[in-house]
C-alpha cells in the first residue's frame, strides 16, 4: 500500500477535511498538506516518439501572449511579424536529451485561453537557461505548453516519471540516431496519483514512527493556494461554487460527438424506427430504443487506439416514463470476452439531458459496454438519446483562467473585484477539498431514516457542495430508499376555481379562506392523511400527479395539466405575485420590504398564525416537489430556505425581509453620542413591530411609563430587537419542517445548499428567452417559420413575469424547467387568431400572423385572459 496502510487512509481525509472546514470558517490558511505543489517532478522523452531528444520553448509566463495559439513555436508562420519577434525575444529554447536525464518540471499547473502549462523547476532553469559566464537567468520563472489551445491533441510529449518511482518510464526503445523534434506527435500518458493525495494521507495518518520522506515543495505555489485572497467571505466561497457549477454544466455541452473517439458502435437490439445511428447525431429529439429481453440490453463502444477516457455520458430524457435507464452498469477491457466492472451508476431519477456514467479513466480501454440493467418502474426496454466523450488528450475546458474574467461574472458581481489569477488558485484548492469530501461522504452521511443532523462541522463546507460529484448519486439513493408505493387510484378532487377567485378578490368575506384552492385540497385529501391509507407524497418521481382535478363548471380531462393548475392556484393564494393583490390566504405575509418596493415579492412567516396542522401540510407539499418533477413557486426569502435546510442564520439574511430595520440599527450602533442625543432623543422605545404589524415589547416598563432608548442602552436595545426578529415565525416553521422531513429524509437536506432547495421546489425564477428556446421543442414546424420568429420577438418584449404568465397557459407552472411542444394550426385558413394550449400535454398550438406586431397582441392578450380550462383535448390527436 505504501507509506500509509489502507484502512488509515479514510480516517487521513476526515482528519484533513475536518481541519480545513474549521480554517475555512475561522479564515484561515488553509492546510499545507492539501495545497501541496512538488518542487520536482521528472521527465524523459518519451520512447513512443522515436527521438533521442526535442525541443522545448520555455517561457517567463504562463499568460504570455508570445505563444501562437494552434502551433508550437517553431512552427509559428503568423502573419504578425511583431508578434513573432516578441515571441522571439521572450522565449528560449532548450534541448531535452534523453540521455542526459531529461527535464526537471514542478507540479505547478495552469490552463489558459493559448492551453496547458507547466512550470520549469529551478535546476532545470540554472541547467539550460543559466548564462554559462554570469549564471544570470532571462527570466525568473520558466513555463512550457503541454498542449496548445487549438489543438487539444497535441501534448508535452514526454513522460512523467515522480521521484518516488510512483510510475515508471522506459525509454530504452529510442532510436539511436534520430534527428531532434520540434513537434512530435501525441502520446497519452498514463497519469499517476496527484502527489498532494499522497502527502495529506502521510500527513493526517497518525502513523508511529516517520511517515517517510517526501519531494520538496514550491512554496510560493503552495502558498497561492493556501491563502484567501484578501477580503474573502464565506459568501465569496459560495458564489464561486455556484459559478464554476454553473460553467462546467453549460461547457459540457460543448464537448461533440464521439466519431473521433469511437470506431464503431454497436448495441443489443433495436426497433426499426430508432436504431443505432441515433446515438451519434447530436439530436435529443431522435433516441435508440432496445428491443429485447428486460435487462440485457447494451452499448458496445469499440475505442480508437491510444484513447483514454475523461468522461462518458449518455443522453436521457425523463419524458421517457418507463424507457428511462434506471441502473447502468459500466465495463471496459480489451476484447469483449475479457470486461471488468467500471463503474456502477444509478442517475438521478429525474434528468433530462446528458448524465455522467464514467469518469477518469487511467488506461486505454479497446471495449467499452454500457449495459442497461434496469429502467424505471421495472421497464421492459430503454432509450438513449445520445452519447458523448471526453478523452484525456482533450483539454478540460471546466476549469481555465480566462472563465474568470470580469465579463462572465456578470451575475457574479461579489467576484468581480479579485482577479482571474487569485480566482483560478482559490477554485483549484477547493477542488482538491471536494475531491477529498467525495471520497469519505459515503462513510460519513448515515441512513436515509437517521433524523440526525450529519458531522455537524462538515455544515460549514455547505457553500461548496456544488463542487461535488458524488452527492448527487447519494441524493438520488436516499431517496429512492425511503419511497413508499404509489396509491391504487389517484385521489379525485372536485374544485370549485370561481369560488377561489371570489375570495382571492375579497379575502376578508371569510377568515376561514374554506373556498380557495388551497383549503378545498387539503379538505379532500384530509382524512387520508389521518388514517392508514396515508397520503405521504413519498412515491417515486415518475408519479408526478398527485391527486385528479375536476374543476367544477369546467370541461377537462385531467392528465396533468388540471394538476399543475391547481399547484399554481395554491402557489398564488399562498404568495400572490401580484403586490397590489391581497393575501388570501393568512400563512404568510407581504415582507417589510415588499412595502418600500424592495424585494416586492418577497413573504415571510405570519408570526401570528397558530395553524400549525397546516403550515406541517404546506411542508409535505414542499418536499413533495422536491421528491417530484412539479414547483410550487413561493417566493420566500433566503431566511427560509437557510432554516429548512439547517444552514447556519447570521443578521444579515434578514435584509431581504426588512432592510430597513437592518439599516436603522446599524446607523444607531456606530452613532455618535451626539448625534444620538440630537436625532434620536425620546424617539424610540423597547418595542417591535413584527411581520404581521403586531406590536412586541421588548423589556417591561415601569409604572411611569414606557422604556425610552438612550445612547448608554441602545446596544441592548439592538440586541433585543434582533433577538426578536430572527426568533419570529420560529414555531411555524418547525411545523414546516415537520412536514417535509415526512417526506423527505433529514439527510438529503444536509447534501443541499439553500439555493439548490429553493430551485428544485420552486423552479428557476429567472425566465429567459434563451431558456424558453431550449425548453422548447418545434412539431412539425421550422425555426425560420414566421410564426415561431414572431413568437420568440413576442417573448424577447415581455418582462419576467409575462413570461412567467406564457410558462403557465402552456404548461400549467410558473418556473421552469418544463418542456414545451409547439406546433403549426395545420390547414387552418384562419390568421390572426388567438393561440391555444393543452397544459396536459404542455403543447402551444401557433396560429398563422400577418405580423409581429398582431403576434404580441394575441400572445400577450392569452396570456392574460385565458387561464381558465375550458377544454383540454390533446392538440397532437388531431
């Protein structure tokens, strides 16, 4: 096993976890141990290259413009001559010789817009670059590409051989004789552990005795990665997370197809429709679909010579109901008879798009089988929509100096004061903290039924936890593991909607809110939820409609859409979106700041309401969506979330609910004697108003009357009034938090951020045109056909929330994700009429336009006046 036994190694990474969750907390350096950086790393030339030696460009930077992107330096024949010579002037060449024992590089790394660098060490540069009178060096740091951008192909061709013998090269196939190169041809490279894992399990080990010699450091990289740039917050941290997951989902789009990769590609079976071909054109609306006995169906990938695999994917959609795969098994080996197990994957049961199901692969596999072992619900067949492959000589685009720039974060603006450098050391030592988090979660998280909160320490790394990659699969196991089997029969509930609009207009007619949506649902499913035959919301994802809605005086044949509506009925009488509408439903109330026009759809808890029984059933609906593919799109402040979830409560997320308050007791605590006396004198007692506008008293007045706030009391004052308002609405959400832990295990929260919780419950708020067109899939139709132009001129003049109000007439929700179908009126003469919907099919049925302006006019008039169902048959039946 080496320096450390293996069975100390899981114990190493809490140990180093742990102690770099407590310095990230307090702000502190984080430890040497896991910003390790090797002085020296050996390299020969490789033997696959047939040279006795090659020569290597070194340059002062890494971000020097002096590279021409696509060529190595010696094949440079830009045009811009000034560029050239600079390049001339900046760089130096070296010969590396096999025979001479090669180059000495560090294990610094960085990858930038022109590629892949790594840094020369310092003897290499006083061996080949010193001057041999003075010792004097061109340049204090040297850098050598290991790939070029343009060409990803390309790589350092020499191979990597540690100090400790950790992997070996043979050279001794070299051909004696042969002309130096200045560009050979790639080689892949087995690439051996990162030597920083190695040195937290020595470090972290708590072995008797010496834990055995190890390679110097580079200080100065190590210290890069150690220390925060200055000013660093724990929200910093977050927001860094959440950018670089956001950026490495959108780049992994970009990553092709596989014809490169892939000789040939064969499978199990397929039906006459949707065979092989479909796998590799880049298509999610085409699929291949098996045609076989239940779990034996299969992908056989024969992989091109000298192919190592980064990551595999494969293209699913949860549209597929029963051909979802629901367990991928993957093997690799060289001929079909010979495979081993690869990796063994259950993806998350409701994704759209494409899912990781190999990653990281150290050697050249010729077979590659993806075997489908089970679909959902005990499915007969599968589909597969596409795959896609990374391979080991492409660059990795996730992680590249440049993404930093001030432009991409622009929804980022906290990151946008630090630069890319500082940005791009922080971002890869975290990494290294998630990589040791992924590889002890598993012995950390309990049982899905442990209502425990998890090591309470590891709360703190919750702002990085998008950088995971094995929570997901968690998640999706907790989950699974604690469903219950879905009911016989959906329950079917008879709602009256012009009731609910009556009181929705007039709330104050009847306190008991008996004819909103929200009441006449929880009355009809109520004595289910008493008895045995419980309604738990605990059923697989895939059974997403929970009850059957029959609006009363409407014609509809709920599939779905009757559903979805009254989800977003409730949504709307529990936070109306509108902020000149009444409340009408007495759970929550309109935010302070709702009141100065901050935030003015923000609501927070009613901290007056004593219905506890159904604030526990708003939480069962809560986790519900969770569990589900539905959204019940409240907007609640971060507060809320943070608390549902376990996340740590500091002062400052209540300014989102009443900035006000915030702005006053700051301006009172840093006040002047003086100005206090001036301004404030007699002005304040120790009282409160809540949420609810009812009045609390903070400290007992004596018989002369009320407490006044003076200078030498105004920090209790202020310590009062916080106490207060962070504690309102407290037993309420208990009551919340009691509902969704019913539904959904306490350990899944502890795998979330807030801001993931928020969204997988209440959708994406943000409603672009560019995520609608994603969302959006054309029948029958053409992208250049006027009325799909018109439609997309239409949706870029509405605000947010008309398209919010579009999102619902098709498919019944306000947030996305929700995928729309949109075809032509067919043979219809008929133009300039009003479009239709089917929310059950979540079809948008587009009339002909004589012009964009007509377009808006309808769209925008539907939108707004046609809510109500009158009639859903299916569009697609015609």
């Amino acid at each position: 096993m080496g320096l450390v036994e293996k069975h100390c190694l899981p114990l190493a990474r809490i140990r180093c976890v742990v102690d770099c969750v407590t310095r990230l907390h307090e702000n502190q350096p984080l430890p040497e141990a896991l910003c390790y950086v090797p002085a020296e790393v050996h390299y020969k030339v490789s033997s696959a290259l047939g040279v006795k030696q090659i020569k290597l460009a070194v340059y002062p930077s890494p971000t020097t413009g002096a590279a021409v992107r696509g060529k190595s330096p010696a094949q440079s024949d830009s045009g811009n001559k000034k560029t050239d010579t600079v390049a001339q002037q900046s760089m130096k060449y070296v010969m590396v010789e096999d025979c001479n024992g090669g180059i000495y590089l560090t294990g610094e790394e960085v990858s930038n817009v022109e590629g892949q660098w790594i840094r020369v060490s310092q003897r290499s540069m006083l061996q080949l670059l010193s001057d041999p009178e003075t010792g004097s060096l061109p340049f204090e740091t040297g850098w050598v590409q290991m790939w070029w951008e343009d060409c990803p192909g390309e790589r350092l061709e020499l191979c990597k051989c540690e100090s400790t013998g950790s992997t070996q090269c043979n050279s001794n196939d070299t051909k004696t004789g042969a002309e130096p190169t200045d560009h050979a041809q790639p080689l892949r490279v087995k690439k051996p552990k990162p030597r920083w894992n190695e040195v937290v399990e020595n470090t972290y080990a708590l072995k008797l005795g010496s834990v055995g010699p190890t390679t110097a450091a580079l200080r100065d990289s190590v210290e890069k990665l150690q220390k925060a740039p200055p000013g660093w917050t724990r929200q910093h941290e977050e927001d860094l997370a959440q950018f670089l997951c956001e950026r490495v989902l959108s780049d992994n789009k970009k990553l092709g197809n596989i014809e490169k990769y892939v000789s040939q590609v064969l499978v199990s079976s397929y039906t006459d429709s949707d065979s092989v071909e479909h796998l590799t054109d880049n298509n999610h609306a085409t699929f291949w679909e098996s045609d076989g006995r239940q779990g034996l169906h299969w992908i056989r990938l024969m992989i091109r010579d000298n192919i190592i695999i980064k990551q595999l994917m494969i293209d699913v959609d949860n549209e597929d109901d029963t051909y979802v795969p629901r367990r991928i098994v993957v093997m690799g080996g060289p001929t079909t008879h010979d495979l081993k197990k690869l990796n063994d994957v259950s993806p998350s049961i409701s994704t759209t798009g494409y899912i990781s199901i190999l990653e990281d692969m150290s050697e050249h596999y010729p077979v590659i089988e993806i075997r489908i072992k089970e679909c959902r619900e005990g499915g007969i067949d599968c589909r597969v929509h596409g795959i896609m492959i990374q391979s080991l000589n492409e660059k990795n685009i996730g992680l590249r100096m440049e993404i930093f720039a001030e432009d991409k974060l622009t929804r980022y603006p906290r990151l946008q004061s630090f630069s890319e450098e500082q940005l791009y050391y922080r971002m890869t030592s975290l990494q290294r903290l998630m990589s040791l988090y992924d590889s002890i979660i598993h012995i950390i998280i309990p049982h899905w039924s442990n209502t425990v909160d998890t090591f309470h320490c590891l709360k703190k790394i919750r702002p990085l936890l998008p950088l995971s990659k094995k929570r997901r699969n968690l998640i999706d196991m907790f989950l699974k593991e604690s469903e219950t089997r879905r009911p016989a029969d959906l329950p079917r509930l008879y709602i009256n909607r012009r009731a609910a609009l009556e009181h929705r207009q007039d709330p104050l007619m009847d306190n008991t809110c008996r004819h909103t949506v929200f009441m006449q649902v929880y009355e009809a499913i109520k004595p289910k939820i008493d008895t045995k035959d419980t309604v738990d919301f605990r059923w697989p994802s895939n059974y997403d409609q929970w009850w059957e809605c029959k609006f009363v005086s409407e014609g509809i044949i709920d599939q779905g859409g009757g559903f979805r509506d009254s989800l977003s009925d409730i949504a709307e009488e529990l936070c109306p979106a509108d902020s000149d509408s009444p409340v009408p439903l007495p759970f929550f109330v309109r935010a302070p700041n709702q009141y100065r026009d901050m935030n003015c759809d923000v609501y927070t808890i009613c901290p007056s309401n004593q219905q506890h029984h159904l604030y526990e059933w708003i939480g069962m609906l809560l986790g519900a969506c969770l569990r589900g593919l539905e959204q019940l799109p409240v907007s609640l402040p971060p507060l809320f979330w943070k608390r549902l979830c376990g996340d740590d409560i500091t002062w400052h997320d209540y300014i989102p609910i009443d900035a006000a308050t915030v702005d006053l007791l700051h301006s009172i605590e840093v006040m002047s004697r003086e100005t206090f006396d001036t301004q404030m004198s007699n002005l304040l007692t120790f009282t409160t108003i809540l949420s609810d506008e009812t009045s609390v008293e903070l400290k007992s007045h004596d018989l002369s009357g009320d407490v006044f706030v003076t200078y030498d009391n105004r920090l209790e004052y202020i310590k009062l009034v916080k106490d207060v308002k962070m504690k309102e609405g407290l037993a309420q959400m208990d009551s919340i938090s009691s509902g969704f832990l019913k539904v959904v295990p306490r350990v899944v929260l502890d795998l979330l951020t807030w801001k993931e919780l928020e969204r997988k419950v209440c959708g994406d708020p943000e409603v672009s045109v560019e995520a609608l067109k994603t969302s959006c899939q054309l029948d029958s139709m053409s992208p250049d056909d006027n009325s799909v132009q018109y439609l997309w001129q239409t949706l870029s003049s509405f605000t947010n929330e008309e398209r919010s109000k579009f999102l619902r007439f098709v498919t019944g929700r306000r947030r996305l994700p929700a995928t729309i179908y949109i075809c032509g009126k067919g043979t219809s003469e008929v133009i300039d009429s009003l479009p239709e919907s089917s929310t059950c099919s979540r079809s948008l049925v587009l009339p002909e336009y004589s012009s964009a302006k007509v377009a808006e006019a309808k769209i925008r008039y539907a939108i707004y006046n046609c809510v109500a169902i009158d009639t859903d048959k299916d569009q697609w039946d015609e």
